[in-house]
C-alpha cells in the first residue's frame, strides 16, 4: 500500500512537472505557429479563467449565484485605470497635474480590497436571505456600476463617461516595464509574452488558493451551505459570514483580474463590463463543471476561445453560402451561451468535466441500486 | 407644483406596468417558490410580436389591427410562458436551487439573441394609430395613451383578483400556493396549475410589453431586462408571492422613480441628474432587504425553510 | 442537574397556536422522549430548541445560561445536535466528509491556515479526519467512507446523521423519528446505538411514533397534543394517564 501511494504522488509531480513545461513553452509556441495576434488571446483567455476561477469559488464552492460578478471586475479595472494614468489631471488640475501614477504592486492589493469590501456591503443584507435574491441584486449591482461608469464624467470628470479611460500606464514590476520587449537570461521575451508569464503566476495563485480552501475546513462548511444550508445551520456553521466570505472573496479575485485586465489593455471603458460578460464568466463556471478547478478552466480556455473560432468560421462560411452576413458572430455566441446554460443544466448538471466525486456520482447513477 | 403632479401622473402611468409585470414575477414566486428570470424577455417578446403584427396589418383600420395585434401578442407570450416552464423550470422543480436560476438566466439570453437575430439591434418605432389627445389637469398633462394604460392596467389587475378569489381555477392556484404536496393529493392537478400561472403570468407581461412601447413609442431587443429588474423589486417592495403587494409595489416604485428622477437634481445640487433614474429602483431593492425583507405586504420570508 | 429548560414557550404560525405555554426541563444524562398525535408540535418544538424558530414567548435555558433568539449556528456551538425527520445530509459528499462537517464547531482552522496549509491545521485536519472515522464505524456504517451520502440505503443514512450530530460533540442529541422507516432489527441496533450514546454521557432527547421504542429507552416521557403538554413522566405513569390515552393512543387503537 505505501508504495502504491507513493507512486501516486511521484505520478503527480511528475504530471505537475510536465504542465509547468508545457506552460512555459507555450507562449513561443502560440507565437511561432499561430502568431502573435493568437497570444494576446490567449493572455484574454487567461484573464478570463482567472475571473471564471473566482466566481467558482462563490458559485461553485458556496452555490450562489452571482449574476453580476463583472461589476467587480470593473471596479479593479477603474481602480488601475484612474490611479494609473493621467486622467484625473482633467478632474483636478491643480491636485495632479500630471494624474495619478501609482505603482501596480500599491494599487493591485488596495484594488482587491475595494472589490472585496464592496462585495461585503452588497452582501451583507442580501446573504442571509435565500439565495435568489443575491441573484437578483448582483445584477442590478452590476448594472448600477455601469450607469455610474457611464455618467460619472460630469460635473466632475471621474470615469470620462462612455469613451472611457485610455493611455492607462502599463505594468511594471521592480523597474522591468511589461510594455516593452525585455532580455531575461539571454532569452528575448515580448510583451505579450511577459503578460502571459504575469497572467500564469496570478491565475496559478487562485488555482493554489482554490485548492487549498476546497479541502479545508472553510471549504467543507462553503459546500455543506450549497448542499442544504439549514442541516449546515445545525452544524453549527455560521451560514451568513461564510456565504459573505466566499462573496468577498470571489469579488476580490474579480478585482484582481480587473487590474491585471486595465494594465494589459491600456483602455477601459464601461462596454466592457456589460451583463453579458458576467453571463459569460458564469457560462464558463457552469460548463466546465461547477466547484471543479479544472473543469472551470477548461470552461474558461473554450469559452474565450469560441468567439474566435466563430469569427474565423461563421463570417466566411455565411459569405460563401449566402454572400453576405446573416448572423453577426457576436449574438450567435450569446444564443450558443444561453443555449449551452440550459441543457447543461438539464442534462449534465455537473458540467464538461466533473470532479473525481461527482464522476463516480454519475456513474454510480448509472448503476441499478444495490439497496433498493 | 404642477411639476409634482406631472411627475405623480408620470409615475403612475410608468407604475401601472410595473405592476402587471410584477404580478407576473409574484404569481410563479407564490406557486413555486422561483424567480423566472426570463419573465422580463416575456414583455420584450410581447412588444416585439405586437409591433410586427401591427406593420403586417398596417392597411387595416386601427381598431381592428391594434387589438387583433394585442390578441397575438398575447397568445404568442403565453404560449412562450408555457414552453419556458415545460422546457427550462418543469424537469428541475426537485433539482438544487441553484439549477433552475442558472436555466432561467439561460432562457432570458436566448429569448434576448433571438429577438436581436430577428428585429435586430435598433430601436423600433411604435405607430401611432390614434390621434393622442393631452389632457391638462391643474398644470399637468396626461395623454390618451397613459390613461388607457392606467385604466387598462387596473382592470387587468381586478379581474385578476377577480380569477384568484372567485374561480375553481383560482382556488386550486392557492392551494398549490399553499401547500403543493397537500394540493396534489387533493386532487389539484399541480402541472396544471402551474402551466396556467406561467401564462397568465406571460399574458400580462405581454399586455404590458404593448403598453410600455405604445407610452414611449419605442421598443428594442433589450428592453425586457431593465423593465424585468424593476418589476422584480417592485414585487419583493410589496411582498413577493403577495398579489396585492406586487400591484401596491408597482405603483410605489412607479412614484419612488419619477419623483426621484425628477428631483435628484435640486436634492443633490446639480451633481446627478435624471440619468440616474436607473438607480433608485436598485437603492429601493436593497432599502427593502435590509429593512423589510418580506415587504410591505408579504409575510416573513427568511424564516420560512 | 438540568441541561435544557423550557417554559412557558409559544409559537405561532398566522392563527395557528403551534405551541401553548410549553414547559419542561431534561437533566442531564436523561432520555428524555416527546412523542403526541401527528401535528401536536413536536417538530416544532424541536425546532425551536435547535433555533430554526424563535418562539414568540417565553424561556430557553440550556447549560445554565439563557437564549433569547439564538440561531442554529449558536445553539449548536453551545452543544445541541439535531437529526432531521426528513434525513438532511449533505447528498453529493462522502459519508466522511458529511461527518468531518460535523467537526466543524469543534475546530478552528480559518483561511489564512488553509491557504497556508500550517502545522496546526494540518493536525487537526488528520484528528478530524481521526475522529470522523471512529464515529462511522460507532454507528456501524460498513460501507466505505467515501460512499456518497446519496448512495446509501435509508437505515445507513439514518445512522450517518447521527455519527454527523455525535461528532459535534454535543451536550444534548436531539433525534427527530430516528427509527422511521426502519424494521425490527434496525430498530433494536438503534435502540443499542442510543443506550450506548446515553452511557458515553451525552443527553438525548428522542421524538419517535414507535410507542414501544420511547416507552422501552426513555427515561421520562412528555406527551404534546394540539401545542399543549397534556403530560409528563416516567413512561409507565405516562402509559395509563387517561388524558394520553383519550388524546394519543386511543386514537390510534393501540
């Protein structure tokens, strides 16, 4: 028995090993055979999982149902966006005449704490209540931040309203700017390639954070509250501040990545943080497998990289059939989302990939019932 | 003062839909214990179907197409209600709480594409088939439209009532209300109820999917979701699963809007304006949950298990 | 020595009295048996012991301190556990960790020890996991550990939410119909599995239908009827009080 499990854990390290070389390798790989263009979504698709990792922990892990994660992600964008670039010299001349241009490392930690307290304040009514409602307020929360991002340009400048805030300062850490091409090691590493290595490093971080709390203590109590939260209400589990743990927490990751997401682009805008990214980021969460790390990251790789695909194959296949465009690729996407959220839920509740648990679950389903 | 009446009549008007849409939400709540989150894409829908049938029948004399379009609308949103519960709700009524949430939201993007795929992105413009007379009233002015929105949402409310305290039908619905599995074993036919909940529900949304385009004169894909928001917390201000509340509800959020839209400037000092209409229902939803989360009229809810 | 004293409590529902003026205390190491018609309150008693209701008036006492409003969370800190009449386990995880949740009052670990995954969580994970363990196979659960709870058979799961509720160490176990559903010889195992959880020095307080059950294993009986306590007492004095007889077992024919 000890040498079997042995092997299982020098079989792990191995696959770990593995992964992490393959992970390293790939962005020369996307560069080389795919081209640069592909990377840089690939870095998207690497924010997108790292949202789709957070709003796990709060869908998956909690079971609740957050319609309005985005509005968190907002709000680490915005966070970078004005403290980081010089648009609040247009607000208040006289305080900043050159705006604001805070270190990343000084506005990434004050971002997540924002995120996650406001995650507190909208919770904490809403989360002792029964779940639908958090439902409910998260989206009007989500829509609120946008009808401020919106109109908070007059009569002070904050947000510059719908054109958004743009010439946003690259990341840049211990002197090394993420902007420019750098030599590390002898190796040449584009931008595109040091945000990939920034983005794996915080996406590695909430996998790890992830992991870690899913077999805790914390973690046991957040899925006795998604299972049945009056039998863990009998456990002596505190239900409400656990419930706004996960939240806060999960709005905290959102915030993260936000700031990651201002800094890459450069640009923010209220566009992009309407109801149907939060949709997405959920779509992802759902379709990879509820509560299921890797399911949600292969929930998130294909999601982000569907639009993609369908904009390299729906446009020229519409052109070569009809000669023009029917359907633009973009609300295809969306009815393909609402679609996939209905019969993964109707007929693989557990999602693409399942965790190990919840694949014996299945299986065991499938066989007749010993005790009956 | 006349601007304080004017914004009373403009809420009331505004309120009158809100109502109708959140008896929609009320109703399934009070049945099933579940938010349709799809029930604002209802009223979308219904505007959207009543506006093509209305350019279909443009050679017809008004009083024949616009209630003939009503008709269809009408017809079209139930039957839309009824396939959204049979498809999306029906096999998930014993599944986690969180399953049917997930297919609703599901619902509501695909009824949202769907209608971008068929009318597009822009906005649509409702016809005017009546001249719209102003009425003034103190210094306010109410137009042929808004009356008839008012008037006509108030006798669909009453014979709503009407349908739930003095039919067998209406018995049954309460009695499911109260208790599904003694209901059934009654003899109630559960399905059945809820089936015809969704399309009441559905025909209402549809009702006021056409009163809101015809007040504004505009529909548009995405209208059903702010509009769904908003009756949604006009429902849980009155007392979700309370039908009396989701009409009191309407009307008070109706009033709580316009009155806030048309003030927030002086109240703030010129800092926001009107555009910030939007938020008050938001404010509202979370004023009530914290304060009386079973709402004006409901029982209490969080205690319920 | 009283654990729990109740009195004067009430409880409404709308019009409905669920409970009228109930007042009874159980010492401690009693088995202490509620039993009463169907629909005479005695789930609602129970839940307003456990804190899912709060009674509209009167007194709690448990441990010698007062509760006035206390949640589920807080009673079941202070050391009550409950079993569900409609088994409440947490269906989709194992029957260890079903259990090892059971832990959760009685640990401490919080996230930054989880995320740092230090010593003294690590010990108390594996003494969780120690205990978890022994407690499954106290109430003889033969199956594996991992089964998940949706998995096992009706008298398995029974018996799982009370290895869930023992591992909460609790002062008082209050067990809700445990021996619903199960035959004769089940029933015996439970009635030896509760002798055994009273002579370990826990309290229990059993609501059952089985007559027979409570009268054999309690030591004092309380009869509700319509929200009311129509009686209270050693089973046998209970057994021919004509009030019980005329409300409870007349009814019923027995």
């Amino acid at each position: 028995m000890p040498n079997a499990h042995e092997a299982g854990i020098f079989k792990r390290q191995r696959r770990r090993i593995l992964l992490a070389a393959i992970l390293l390798v790939l962005p020369f790989a996307v560069d080389g055979i795919l081209g640069r263009g592909w990377l840089r979504i690939v870095d998207f698709a690497m924010l997108y999982i790292m949202l789709a990792l957070g709003l796990n922990i709060v869908v998956g892990y909690a079971g609740l149902l957050d319609l309005g994660y985005i509005a968190f992600f907002a709000v680490g964008a915005y966070c970078y966006a004005l403290s980081a670039s010089p648009h609040l010299a247009l607000a208040f001349p006289q305080l900043f005449p050159d705006g604001v241009h805070l270190s990343f490392l000084i506005v990434l930690p004050a971002a997540a704490l924002l995120a996650g307290g406001m995650g507190v304040l909208l919770g904490a009514p809403t989360l002792k209540l029964r779940g639908d409602y958090l439902a409910i307020v998260t989206l009007g929360f989500g829509e609120i931040i946008r009808i401020f991002m919106n109109n908070l340009n007059a009569p002070v400048n904050l947000t510059n309203g719908p054109q958004g805030i743009s010439r946003i300062d690259p990341i840049s850490i211990a002197g090394l700017s993420l902007n420019a091409t750098q030599r590390i090691f002898g190796i040449t590493l584009p931008s595109v390639h040091l945000y990939f290595y920034l983005f794996l490093c915080f996406a590695g971080l909430v996998v790890f954070v992830s992991q870690r709390l899913e077999k805790s203590r914390i973690g046991r109590a957040w899925m006795a509250i998604r299972e049945d939260e009056i039998a863990a209400s009998a456990m002596g589990i505190n239900t409400r501040n656990l419930k706004l743990l996960a939240f806060a927490m999960g709005a905290a990751s959102g915030g993260i990545s936000g700031t990651l997401f201002a800094g890459f682009q450069g640009f923010v805008s209220p566009e992009s943080f309407s109801l149907m990214e939060s949709v997405m980021v959920l779509c992802m969460v759902v379709l990879g497998g509820m509560g299921h790390i890797y399911g949600v990251i292969l929930g998130g790789l294909l999601l982000a990289l569907l639009p993609e695909l369908l904009r390299h194959s729906v446009l020229p296949m519409q052109q070569a059939l009809f000669g023009k465009t029917i359907i633009d690729p973009e609300s295809l996407r969306m009815l393909l989302f609402g679609i996939a959220l209905i019969l993964v839920m109707l007929y693989r509740p557990a999602g693409l990939w399942p965790s190990r648990v919840r694949r014996r679950e299945l299986s065991s389903d499938e066989r007749p019932d010993e005790t009956a | 003062m006349e601007i304080f009446l004017q914004q009373i009549i403009n809420g009331l008007v505004q309120g009158s839909v809100y109502a109708l849409v959140a008896l929609g939400y009320t109703m399934v709540y009070g049945i099933l214990g579940l938010i349709n989150f799809a029930h604002g894409e209802v009223v979308m829908m219904g505007a959207m179907v009543s506006l093509s049938a209305l350019s279909l029948m443009a050679g017809l004399p008004p009083l024949v197409s616009l209630p003939l379009s009503l008709l269809l609308a009408v017809a079209f949103c139930m039957l839309l209600g009824y396939g959204i519960e049979r498809i999306a709700y029906r096999p998930l009524r014993h599944a986690p709480r969180l399953a049917p949430l997930i297919t609703a939201i599901g619902v509501s993007i695909v009824l949202q594409n769907l209608a971008m795929l068929i009318w597009g992105r822009d906005y649509h413009s409702f016809p005017q088939l009546f001249a719209n007379h102003a009425h003034r009233m103190a210094g306010a002015i109410i137009n042929d439209i808004q009356l008839a929105i008012v008037v006509a949402a108030f006798l669909m409310m009453a014979g709503l009532m009407l349908v739930v305290h003095r039919t067998r039908l209406g018995r049954a619905m309460r009695a499911v209300a109260e208790n599904q599995h003694a209901a059934q074993l009654m003899g109630v036919d559960v399905n059945r109820v809820v089936s015809v909940t969704f399309m009441m529900g559905s025909a209402l949304a549809a009702v006021a999917g056409v009163m809101v385009s015809a007040n504004y004169g505009l529909a548009h894909y995405y209208m059903g979701f702010l509009l769904g928001l908003k009756a949604f917390t006009a429902a849980v201000l009155g007392g979700i699963g309370n039908l009396r509340g989701a009409m009191l509800g309407g009307l008070l959020l109706g009033l709580i809007e316009s009155l806030g839209a048309g003030y927030i400037g002086d109240i703030t000092g010129g800092f926001m304006g009107s555009q910030y209409q939007d938020v008050f229902a938001f404010l509202v939803l979370i004023a009530v949950l914290i304060f009386r989360p079973s709402g004006l009229l409901g029982e209490r809810l969080a205690e319920r298990a | 020595m009283k654990l729990l004293e109740l009195s004067g409590i009430g409880k409404r529902f709308g019009g409905l009295n669920a409970l009228t003026d109930v007042s009874l205390h159980i010492g401690r190491g009693e088995i202490y048996g509620l039993i009463g018609p169907n629909g005479a309150g005695k789930t609602t008693l129970f839940n307003v012991i456990t804190g899912l209701y709060q009674p509209d008036s009167g007194e709690f006492n448990f441990n010698g301190k007062r509760y006035r409003a206390a949640k589920p969370h807080v009673l079941a800190g202070a050391g009550i556990a409950r079993t569900f009449q409609n088994i409440r386990l947490f269906a989709n995880l194992t029957a260890l960790e079903n259990v090892m949740i059971g832990r959760h009052v009685r640990t401490r670990s919080g996230v930054m020890g989880s995320i740092m995954n230090s010593r003294a969580m690590r010990l108390e994970e594996k003494a969780c996991r120690d205990k978890a363990g022994e407690l499954l196979n106290l109430v003889g659960l033969k199956k594996p550990h991992q089964t998940l709870a949706k998995n096992l058979s009706y008298g398995e799961q029974r018996r799982l939410e009370i290895a869930r509720a023992l591992a909460m160490e609790p002062l008082l176990l209050a067990l809700d119909e445990p021996a619903a559903g199960m035959n004769a010889t089940e029933t015996e195992n439970l009635k030896e599995l509760i002798e055994g959880i009273r002579n370990a020095g826990i309290t229990v307080l059993l609501i059952e239908h089985d007559v027979k059950l409570i009268m054999g294993l309690c030591d004092r009986v309380a009869v509700l009827d319509y929200g009311r306590k129509i009686a209270e007492g050693v089973p046998d004095e209970v057994r021919n009080d004509p009030q019980v007889i005329s409300a409870y077992l007349g009814v019923d024919g027995e």
